[in-house]
C-alpha cells in the first residue's frame, strides 16, 4: 500500500504529522529539518519507535534497524522515504 | 459440594494512592445488570493527579449504581450495590478492596483540603476540567449558564476565584512527587552503590534481534534492564518489600515500579507485577502498553497498586548515572544510567564497550552496601542471560 511518487515535500509533511501525532506536546513545525528528532523533540525510544510504526502505517514503509540512522533527522527521513517509494532504495530484505 | 452462593455486597471507592482521600466516578463502564469478571474494569475515578480505571476483584453483577457522575465520593465509601458470587469474604473488606500488605503503612502525606462548595446540580453538562476548576476556585450553581454544555473555559470565563492560575494535574502530580522525596530523604537513611554493567553483548543480541523485525515489534533497551532487574531482586529478598513501623518486610512477588516521564512534564510510577517472570518480549508488550495508557492518562488501578521495588533510567540520551531517592515504603531504587561508548578491559586489553552505571539506593535500616552489590551482581549476571 506504497503512496505513487512522493516527493520530498509531502514527507516532510507526513513526517511532521506523525510526530505531532505520538508528541502532541511538540510543534512539529518548529523544528529544523536537519536536527536529529530525538534530541530536537526529546524523542525517546520507544518514542522513535512509535514515529517509525506510524509511518509504517501511512505509508507501508517498514525501515528496517540497520538503516534507522536515516530517519534521525527530517530530511534524511524524508529521503529515505522518497527513495524506497519510488524504489530507489536498498529496502533491505527481512 | 459445589453450591454457587451468591451475596449482596458493595463496590467501593478504592484508595487509588497513599494520600487520597476522595474521588470522583467520572464514567461508568457498566449498568444496572451488567456482570462484571474479576479484573474487568468498570468505572473511571477522577483523583486530583490522575483519572483512573477502576476494576472489580471478584466476579459480580451491577444491580444499583450509588452515586452520581462527579459526586465527591470518600475512599472506603459505597458507590455501587453488587451480587458477588461466592461465600462472604472472612474479612471485613468489600469486594472492590483487597487485602494489601501495605495498607497499615499509608502516609498520610497531606489532610483533605476543606472543600468548596458543590458547584452545580447537573453534572452531566459539566466536561471534568469543568467540574475540577468550578471546585478549585469554589464557583456557585448560579453563575452557571442554565443551558449548553459547561467547559473548563466557561468557568474561567467567570471570573471566580480571581487570576488563580489554572491548577492543572501536572502541578499536581509534581506536588504530589516533592512531597513523597521531601518525605523520603527526612526519613529514609540512604546509601549509594554503583557499578559499572557491560551491555555490549546484550545490546549486540538486542539488534540482532530487532534488525528482522518491523519497528512495531522491535525492544527498547529498556525492556531488557527492567526484567534483569526484576530478577536480580527475585534472587535478592532484602531489597525487594517495605519498612513497616520498625522493621523489614519482604513482598512475595517482584511488583517493579518504573518511573516513567511524562511528556508534559512530571512523573507518574507505575507498577509491573510479577516483573521477574515476564522476559524481555513480555516486559516489551507491558512497558509499551504502560507508557502509551500512562501519556494518554488512562492508568489503570491494577498499575497503581504498591510496587515493592523501583527503578528509574535516563534512557538513551540521560546522564551517566542517577543516585535516586527511594520510594517508601519501598527500601530500595536501582538507577540506570545512559549506556554509553567506554573504554573497557578484558584481557588486559583495552577495547571499547558498551557500559552503563547502575546504582542501587538502599535503605540503611534494611541492607546495607553488600546486599546492594550483591544486586548490582545479579543484575549484570541476569543480562548476560536475557531473553
């Protein structure tokens, strides 16, 4: 159930929402796309695993522990996300 | 001689904490006629830190409910009528109160403040901030509006009780923690021990594990500590139970309280019975479940009832090491630290590894610094074992 050609914009976007969604004490909007989430919205971790869980809902989009660097920050998650979407990404076999 | 005897008894209000005095039933789950199962959770109770789900010990039905939605109910005071099956209990104890081995020991920490008077008739129209401000600042039926829902803005809007900045739960509750650390450190003569625990091999297992997993059914780290820990105290009884008037009493089961934080501020302590049988996918489903209800405010009592051993842990990201306050009655709290990228030695050789300091605070009138190292021992013996 893999959204067709997301771009970058709407990850961040979904990205955002998602951590509103398991921090609603957070403002998703404030912070930088380059900052590592868990530091920035003092995501702990079963806080990240619960971002990774909710993406993994909206988008069908599992990733996997050997590659969870990428989804520290914003845009690296969103990159990552854009690049498995459109199947440019390694997807590591489980 | 199996004869199914059947009695009427009374459900009721728990004492959901040491201090509290009173509560409000805010929701019921059931109705006149309902049957209820042992641990079936039947009403939510509004205490001034928390809303708790209550629940029933003894299978039973609901035949009268005794008080209305927001009555100010005392604890030990009736709030349903019940038919409980089974012949009568040989204490005086109802139903919804179970024999406690701490129970003679509750503190009381602070006296029930004087009440305002009762703010309103209809109840149902009121939202529970609604009902919790127009007590706090003592508003009056008539300056109610007669129609439409009442929020927690409508009685600000009053204007009653002056600028008095909202009272909200998490003041509270941190009221409520600085009363019980004040309390603890006057009492409690505590000493620390640390030690140093290497978790590179249980961490390596740990992303072994996980790295076939989808996040959803991956562990924290935290679930793999928490059951050492609990086991670490299963083979250490003089750490694991409370100080009772003048002298130890160990608890039967390892009932670990964690702490955990709250994402609004403030910590809430909920306990993990029997914490030393689960292993770490069990204590992973019980943490991630606690931590979601205990963010969501939906504690249950079950989760609240008095842990016999605690610990505290500053997570991933924490400082090295935490020398906690313990928790009385409790006589013992294990503090983790992060885990952090050391220099380590095996075999004369210097190599990096993944350590963590652990401490044990303990209660000098109940163990003193062996006892303590010998659970700090445990600990590290049971993670080198974890699942």
């Amino acid at each position: 159930m893999t959204e067709p050609a997301v771009t970058h914009a709407s990850a961040v976007e979904l990205i955002r929402e998602s951590i509103e969604r398991i921090a609603p004490d957070v403002d998703a909007s404030a912070l930088p796309s380059d900052a590592d989430v868990r530091v920035e919205a003092e995501l702990d971790s079963m806080d990240f695993i619960a971002l990774l869980s909710t993406i993994t809902e909206r988008t069908g989009i599992d990733v996997p522990e050997s590659e969870v660097a990428a989804a520290h920050t914003i845009d690296g998650f969103a990159d990552y996300l854009v690049k498995r979407t459109n199947g440019l990404g390694t997807g590591a076999s489980t | 001689m199996t004869t199914l005897e059947q009695r009427s008894d009374l459900f009721r209000m728990p004492a959901l904490g040491a201090d509290m005095t009173e509560g409000r039933v805010v929701e019921w789950y059931v109705g006149p006629g309902a049957r209820a199962e042992r641990g079936d959770l039947v009403a939510v109770v509004e205490t001034d830190k928390a809303d708790i789900e209550i629940e029933v010990f003894e299978p039973c039905v609901f035949d009268q409910l005794l008080v209305q939605l927001g009555e100010a109910v005392a604890v030990g005071e009736p709030i349903a009528r019940i038919t409980v099956d089974g012949p009568p209990r040989p204490s005086t104890s109802s139903v919804g109160d179970p024999a406690e081995p701490v129970v003679a020991v509750t503190p009381t920490l602070t006296t029930a403040p004087a009440r305002p008077p009762d703010a309103t008739t209809s109840r149902s129209r009121m939202t529970p901030r609604a009902r919790r401000l127009a007590r706090e600042r003592g508003v009056d039926v008539d300056d109610l509006p007669r129609e439409g829902a009442i929020t927690g803005d409508t009685i600000l809007r009053l204007g009653v009780g002056g600028d008095r900045p909202e009272r909200d739960r998490s003041s509270n509750l941190r009221d409520a923690v600085a009363r019980l650390m004040e309390r603890s450190w006057a009492e409690i003569p505590h000493y620390h021990v640390t030690s140093t625990i290497d978790l590179t091999d249980a961490m390596r297992r740990l992303d072994e594990t996980n790295s076939s997993r989808s996040a959803h059914d991956r562990l924290v780290p935290a679930a793999i500590l928490y059951a050492a820990v609990a086991r670490a105290a299963a083979d250490t009884p003089q750490v694991n139970g409370w100080w009772q008037g003048h002298s130890f009493v160990p608890s039967e089961s390892v009932d670990l309280g964690v702490v955990l934080s709250l994402r609004t501020g403030g910590v809430v302590v909920p306990t993990i019975p029997a914490a030393d049988r689960l292993d770490s996918e069990e204590m992973m489903a019980v943490l991630r479940d606690l931590v979601e209800r205990a963010r969501r405010g939906r504690l249950r009592e079950r989760d609240i009832r008095p842990a016999s051993l605690s610990t505290t842990n500053m997570g991933e990201r924490g400082a090295g090491a935490v020398l906690g306050i313990i928790h009385p009655p409790q006589v013992a709290l294990v503090g983790l630290g992060s885990p952090q990228l050391r220099p380590g030695v095996i075999g004369g050789d210097v190599v990096p590894r993944l350590l963590v300091e652990a401490s044990v605070a303990g209660d000098h009138r109940a163990h003193d610094g062996l006892v303590a190292a010998r659970l700090l021992k445990r600990i590290a013996h049971h993670l080198e074992d974890m699942p």
